[in-house]
C-alpha cells in the first residue's frame, strides 16, 4: 500500500530525525549510555497543585462529557488573565481565547484552515520542523523566510515576489527555537506590515513564552499595533508548565480566525479533555506563577552549566538569552552538521540535533536541548569537552 503524496512530501530531515531517534533506541537496547539532548522534551514535573487539580476534576463526572470546543471558561478566562499580568495584553476570553490539544495540533489545523495547494506557507528558517511538515501534510509548500545569520530575524526582503504573492500563512517563533534568540525590537512591527499588505495569516508560535533568562522579557505579538487583525499566537502549557503529556495550549488572538480555526478543527478532534483544561487553570493561577521562576532557575542553572563545560573544552558556545537550548556552529572539520551529530553520537553517545532540522539556513549549526537533569548534562558536556572539539 502507497503513502499519500503528503505523506511523502514530509521532508528528508524529518525523517532522518526519525531515523536518529531510532537508532538511540537500538544503542539504548544494546546497553549503551545514551545522553539524548536531541528533544525538546520537559524533564521537570508537572507542578503538584496542576496534577491535583486535574484529580480532584477527573472525579467530577461533567468532565466526562464532550468538551465544549470555546473551552472551559475557568481555562480561558484564565489565560486572559495571564496575558494581562505578563504581557499587558487585554483579550475576550470569549471570543479572542480557545484552548488546543496542545500546539502541535494547533500548527497543523492553523495551516490546514487557511492555506490551499497551490499556496505557500512562510516558516522562519531555522525554524520548528512542524511549521514546514504541518505545509506538507495540509498538500501546501512551505517556504523558507531565512532569519539573520546574526540576529535570527526574519529577512523578508530575501523572499521571491512569486513566494510572498503565494503566501497564505506565515510562521514565526519568539523566543526562538532553535536559537534562542527573543523578537528584536522591530521584528513583530515589520511581521504585521508584512501580513497585512500580502494578505497573510500570521501565526506566532510561543511555545516559549516563559522561558527567559537574565532579566530578558519575552514579548506577546499582541503589544504591537496591528497584530490583532491579522494575527493568532499559539501559547503552549508544555514547556514552561512542563505540561507536555497533557497536550494543552490556547489559540489568541483574533476572533475571526479563531471562528475558522474551530470550524476546521470541529471536524478532527472533539476538543480538550475539560480535566485537562481545569488543570491549565490552576497552573495559570496568578498566586502560582513562582513555578516559572523555579523552571527558569533550573535552565538557567543547566544553561550555565554546560557553557562552562563546553568552554573549558575549548568549544566556543554564546548562553542564550531565552529557551532551554544552546545553539552553536558546527565545529571545523565537519562536512555537515548531520555528519558533526553522527560523529558525536557514535564517538561519546551524545545525541544532539542537527540544525539541518530546523531548515536549510540552520545547516552550520547544532543544538543541544537542557531538558535533561543536571547529571546528564554535566556528564554530556564532559563527553563533547573530551572531543577536542576545538
Ligand atoms: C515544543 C514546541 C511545540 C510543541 O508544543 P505542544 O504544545 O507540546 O504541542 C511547538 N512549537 C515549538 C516551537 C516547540 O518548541
């Protein structure tokens, strides 16, 4: 039996990811000491006043039922809150605030919803690989919006007229994964223009809305001018909550996509488990929010960490100011950074990624994730040190 031609349209990065994470599997089996600093994958508990509240909802037989696709109004109201207390941004939740079944939905049903075959979707290269496979599952072609070699801000003066005349949904993602990198100051203005004079739907991913460093701020796309008629912004309970099995975020932001966004989504999943949704409201409680701070503490302490440990080995590395990756180029002597991954897995079984799989402008680079406990990271830092790298 074929693949659909989407199916087989997801990239050959993809599924090299898939293949190293099998092959982590198989050393793993075979007794080997993997490190794996390949995911993204919060390592921290979810806070236990989250999973009580989700107990203490499961045994309420109303959440037992459908949910209802607006959402619970203690999540969204909630959220609203939250946006109010963090970014100064004042949303309806009834109209400018819907829980997702976690981001990774929202990207593909966003990308579903308002891009057809025959248009493009834009997708800040390096980038998170699900912006371009969700293009390629909805049988639309993603596009690379290339990002500064320096400052990871989207160029968009580097895009061809035909892409930019072709553009239906446009992503970006600040504090930026794999980078680490926040908006520049300019970047959501330039975004909005972009969006409104070509007619594109803009879609911020803010999976780390939470997780800055150093006194650095993140910054909501709703503070600029603008953003509200042409823009939604996913907000993810997976990293900074460390919320990730739960599979919980909200789709912000304006009222008229969010309508379209549910209609499409209607006709896939049957929303949000109302346990779950009642569980992301007590994360977002306003006398809660020291759990971030603690979260934060930890990768930042990691963060320090494994610089230390790599630039003691002679490897030269620059801390980010927000998420929990470092991102560095790929040493001299490599023939790409697949092969710099392969030689570090095979060598001292570190797996790490590849910035080939963040896009064709990620290629020099590699990154590591700190969503492994102190221990690891320290002993993993040792291993790379120990490679002379240098
Ligand atoms: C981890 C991550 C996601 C996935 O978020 P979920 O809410 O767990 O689906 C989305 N976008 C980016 C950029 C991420 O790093």
């Amino acid at each position: 039996m074929k693949d659909s031609a989407r199916l087989a349209a997801l990239s050959v990065h993809t599924l090299w990811l898939q293949q190293l994470r099998d092959k982590v599997e198989v050393m793993e089996a075979s007794g080997v000491d993997v490190i794996n600093l390949g995911l993204g994958n919060p390592d921290l508990p979810t806070p236990p006043h989250v999973v009580e509240a989700a107990q203490a909802a499961l045994t309420d037989p109303a959440t037992h039922r459908y949910p209802s696709f607006r959402g619970r109004p203690e999540f969204t109201s909630a959220m609203a809150r939250h946006y109010l207390d963090r970014w100064g941004v004042a949303l309806d939740p009834a109209t400018a605030i819907v829980p997702s079944t976690g981001s990774q939905e929202a990207i593909n049903t966003v990308v579903a919803a308002f891009s057809d075959r025959g248009d493009v979707v834009l997708a800040g290269d390096p980038g998170y690989g699900v912006h371009f496979s969700a293009a390629a599952l909805a049988g639309t072609d993603a596009v690379s919006l290339p990002l500064d070699p320096v400052t990871w801000q989207p160029d968009f003066a580097a895009l061809d007229p035909a892409h930019v005349a072709a553009a239906s949904v446009m992503f970006l993602c600040y504090p930026n994964n794999p980078t680490g990198v926040l908006a520049g100051a300019q970047t959501f203005a330039a975004a909005v223009d972009f969006a409104r004079r070509h007619d594109v739907v803009l879609v911020h991913d803010f999976a780390y809305a939470e997780i800055a460093f150093d006194g650095h701020t993140t910054t909501s796309v709703f503070e600029t001018a603008g953003a509200r008629d042409v823009a939604v912004e996913l907000y993810s309970m997976t990293k900074g909550y460390s919320m990730a099995g739960w599979r919980l975020g909200a789709v912000v932001g304006n009222p008229d996509l969010i309508d379209r966004y549910l209609t499409f989504k209607a006709e896939i999943d049957n929303g949000t488990f109302d346990a779950v949704q009642l569980a992301g409201a007590a994360a977002l409680d306003p006398h809660r929010q020291d759990v971030l701070e603690e979260h934060v503490a930890v990768y930042r302490r990691r963060r320090d960490l494994v610089c230390a440990a790599l630039e003691a080995g002679g490897v030269p590395v620059t801390p980010p100011p927000a998420t929990p990756y470092i991102w560095s180029p790929v040493p001299p002597g490599f023939e790409s950074c697949a092969a710099f991954a392969q030689y570090v897995l095979d060598e001292v079984a570190v797996a790490i990624s590849p910035g080939w799989a963040f896009g064709e402008h990620g290629t020099d680079h590699y990154r590591i994730s700190l969503m492994a406990p102190d221990e690891d990271l320290a002993v993993a830092a040792e291993r790379l040190a120990s490679l002379n790298l240098a």
